[in-house]
C-alpha cells in the first residue's frame, strides 16, 4: 500500500514533525491512531457516497426515458397519466437529494473563491473547517431533523397523492431526510480529511482528483464550437 493511502506523515511535506521527539511522528502515537481511526471512518463514508451515487446516475437515465415516454404519448395519443408524471417530478427529486453527499466528495459544489483562492493552502483548509462547523453541518442536520416528523405523518397516514390517480407521497418524502443524512455523513468526512490535512496525515482534501471540472469541461465545449463557428464563417467569407 502506498504511504499516501496509508496515511503516513512521512508522504506528505507539510507535515509538522517534533523536534524534540527525533523520530518525525505527527503528536503522539495515541493522536496518530484516533487519527487513522478517523480516515478509515472517513473511507467508509466516501465509499457510501461513492454508491449512492454511481446509483443515482441511472436514475438519470430512468428520467429522461419517463420523461420523454410521457411526451410522446401526450402529444401522440392524446393520453397523460398523473402518476408517470408524478414519478418524473419523484426522480427529479432523488437526482439532486441523493447526490448531495456525493457531489460535495467530488469537489462539485459550486464555490466562490474570489477571496480564498488568494490565501495559503492552510488557511484555506481552516475556512472550510469553519464552513462545514457552522454552516453545512448545523444547516443539515436541521433540515434532517424537521423533515423526519414530516415523512413519519405521510407513512403512518399513507398519505396520497391530491392529483386523482397520483402516488403515495412519502417515498419522495422519505428522500429528505435521507438526503441531507448524507449530506451530514459527507460533511463529516471532509472535516477529518481537512483536520488529517492540517496534521500532515492526509492529502489536500479540496484538490481535485478526477480533472476538470463539469463547468470547465462546459466553457472548454462552448469555446471549440465558437471557434469552429467561426471557422465555418471564415471558409463561407472566403468562397464567396
């Protein structure tokens, strides 16, 4: 196993070693294995994430088969169904609630780094620290918390759908707090990865690891078909 997976200080150069102790360990023996304890915590939460996620695309999938059936038999026949419309809106909701945990792994989140793009990799981490304490967590858990009453009333009374031949409703209630307990999981485990981060027991926990990034792969996509706008514009000038 690499040193980098297994969590050696020795991988990474910004650790901070102990002078007075000669042997270059981060802290204590105790502190490094609550430490190691921590990131393989964190590997399971990621690993979860990782799951949902890779599900979820098929939902993808799924919704753009529903939502296109519903079309066609719409402007085809004449028909429409109120619960294959209700099952779109559903998976709709289980794209962006499932994946919250997974996207915040990915370093998906949309940021706005205009300021601490500009500070040390260190100071950076201690802003996400302070982020994820009193932003992300406490908001989470929040919502977790009121949207489980919620979901509890819809399965004791079955509730259905008010639109006739509709679904039962709390399935996609369900998604809500299922969704931000994710999200939490996934919050957590950016917190140790940045705390291993500062203790020199974990790599930069915001780098990304997969290259560019949707909105990047989205510009570059948008400039080659301006460029080869152009391009075409230039050959049509020409043969004129």
């Amino acid at each position: 196993m690499p040193a980098a997976a297994a969590g050696h200080p020795e991988a990474f150069p910004h650790a901070h070693t102990s002078a007075a102790s000669g042997a270059g360990h981060i802290f204590f023996p105790d502190t490094y294995s609550i430490m190691k304890a921590l990131l393989a915590l964190s590997r399971g939460i990621d690993a979860l994430n990782l799951r949902v996620g890779r599900a979820v695309t098929w939902i993808t999938l799924l919704v753009v088969l529903v939502s296109a059936g519903n079309a066609v038999v719409r402007k085809v026949f004449e028909m429409s169904s109120n619960a294959w419309l209700e099952l779109q809106w559903y998976m709709f909701g289980a794209m962006f609630l499932l994946t919250a945990g997974y996207t915040l792994l990915k370093n998906e989140h949309v940021r706005v780094d205009i300021l601490s793009s500009r500070l040390s990799k260190r100071k950076q981490i201690y802003i996400e620290i302070f982020g994820v304490l009193f932003f992300l967590l406490p908001m989470a858990i929040l919502i977790m918390y009121l949207s489980w009453p919620m979901f509890m009333d819809s399965f004791i009374s079955n509730e259905q759908s008010s639109n006739s031949g509709g679904l039962v409703r709390w399935p996609v209630k369900l998604l809500i707090p299922v969704g931000f307990a994710l999200l939490v999981l996934a919050g957590i485990s950016r917190l140790i990865k940045c705390v291993a981060y500062l203790c020199g027991q974990a790599p930069d926990p915001l780098a990304r690891t997969e290259g560019k990034s949707a909105e990047e792969q989205l510009a570059e996509e948008i400039a080659r078909e301006a460029q080869a706008r152009e391009a075409a514009q230039q050959l049509q000038d020409k043969g004129r």
